[in-house]
C-alpha cells in the first residue's frame, strides 16, 4: 500500500465514525508501507480492534491511499546442474509444529555495481528467518554459513528434522551435505525445474527485495552497509511484519506454539 503524493489524507468528507480508523490506517502505513488491506486487517485482529476488509478498503479508496503495482518476477534459474538423486521428502507434508523443515534457497543484488548472493533459511511453519548469508559469489560456503547460522544462534533448543531446498549445487555440494549429516538432519530437494516445490522460499525474495526497496540495496556503497540494511529488512520481517499465511507475526506465532505446548505439557503431567 501507498498513500498517494497528490491527496490529502481528509480531502474527502468521511463520516465521523470513520475519521479515527483513517487515523490508525495512516500510522500503521508508516511503519508497515508495503500492508494491504487484508494485512492492515490482521494488525488490527491482532490488537483486538474489529474493522471489516471492505470498510479498509472502502476509507483507502477515498483518501487516495492506493496499493503500489507489483514489480515482474525475475526469470526463474536453471543451471542444468544434473540430478543430485535427494528425494522430495516434503511432497504433500504440512508442517504442524517449528523445527519440522526448514527450507533454504539464495537470491541476488546488485550492490554499487557488484553481484552479491544472500541466502536465507527459513522454517517452513513459523515463517521466521532464522539464518542468513550474504557474499559476492554463491559458493557452498554461502548456503552454509546461512544454515550455520541458524543452528548457532538457536541451539540448544532448535533445529530442523528435513532441510528442503532446490537441486541447485551449493546445496548437492560435499560441504553442505556433511554440515547436514554432521547435525543430524535429512536433506530433501524438490524435482529438477520445479521451483513451486521449494515455493515458499522463492515467493519470499520478491516480496522482501520490493518491501526492503532495491533501490535502497542497490545504493549502497559497501558490503557493510548493504549487510545491516539486510539484517534490519530481516529483523522487521521476524519481529514486525504480519505474515498472511500465519496471520501473525513469525516470532509472536514461535512463541505462542511454545506456551501453547507448555500448558499442554503441564495438563498431561
């Protein structure tokens, strides 16, 4: 969403009733620019303010806050790697709890005129970034130190039955596969050129690339700046941004599942 340059925000006459709920749809916009309404309907479910879809849409409308068009998606990689001979071992599952499969996938940026490659992992339930990796080349090491970081920043207590990620060589590589075996965890690839198969991962970056701002990655003068505004993107997307999917925040819906699952514990016991 996007509140339109040649429009004041009280241009049009709203009823009385209204004029508070253009008030709190303006200030969630300024934190949350890129919301539509079905998000600036979750974030109000969520602070338990009732506000139907069509009344968001209907004060939107009239003050000129208007949806930002959707950039084309870039074309999808093919490396004509051969077949790694990993099977999809999450064909038809749905994760029910955290920690069941994490996916991993990298995408690219063009910074002050250098490539770089930033690979994420992702657990596929809570939708929280858990690791990231940011370098000029997408090497082994890169999906690694991705996953490396993951593991590391959520030990004891967190880490994946199934790792899910593409046929792609960086995750067939020797490097990756022993890191895998080394912590205990099965490797699961989708089928060759069937990227919907790993499609939470590869929906994720165009949202991320358009709410972070290319512009604002690709302005940036070193690998420093670049990997802050990376790890601030992130940080907002984990700890702020609802996710429509979940219907909540992704660190806000881990923690619910562990109270939930406390409670439940304590039932039992």
């Amino acid at each position: 969403m996007g509140i339109s340059r040649s429009s004041s925000y009280y241009q049009h006459s709203l009823p009385v009733r209204d004029t508070p709920w253009l008030d709190k749809i303006v200030r969630v916009l300024i934190t949350h620019p890129d919301y539509g309404i079905y998000r600036l309907k979750l974030h109000f479910d969520l602070d338990g303010e009732s506000i139907s879809q069509a009344k968001i849409r209907r004060i939107c409308r009239t003050n000129g806050i208007i949806a930002k068009p959707k950039k084309k998606k870039p074309p999808i990689r093919d490396r004509n790697e051969p077949y790694t001979g990993v099977s999809n071992l999450i064909d038809g599952i749905t994760p029910t709890s955290p920690d069941q499969i994490w996916c991993g996938d990298f995408s690219y940026f063009r910074i002050n005129g250098i490539w770089m490659y930033l690979a994420t992992v992702i657990d596929s339930y809570t939708k929280e970034i858990l690791g990231f990796s940011l370098s000029t080349n997408h090497s082994s090491s890169l999906v690694c130190n991705s996953l490396n970081m993951a593991i590391k920043q959520h030990k004891p207590q967190r880490k994946p039955i199934i790792f899910h990620s593409d046929q792609g060589s960086e995750y067939s590589s020797m490097e990756f596969r022993n890191l895998l075996t080394k912590n205990l965890i099965l490797q699961s690839n989708s089928e060759k050129a069937s990227p919907w198969q790993n499609g939470f991962q590869e929906s994720f970056y165009g949202k991320f690339k358009d709410e972070m701002g290319l512009h604002r990655i690709n302005n940036c003068s070193n690998y420093m700046e670049a990997y802050n505004l990376i790890a601030k993107q992130i940080e907002y997307y984990n700890t702020q941004r609802i996710h429509t999917s979940i219907k909540n925040i992704p660190v806000k819906f881990y923690q619910a599942y562990i109270l939930h699952t406390k409670k439940e514990e304590k039932k039992v016991s």
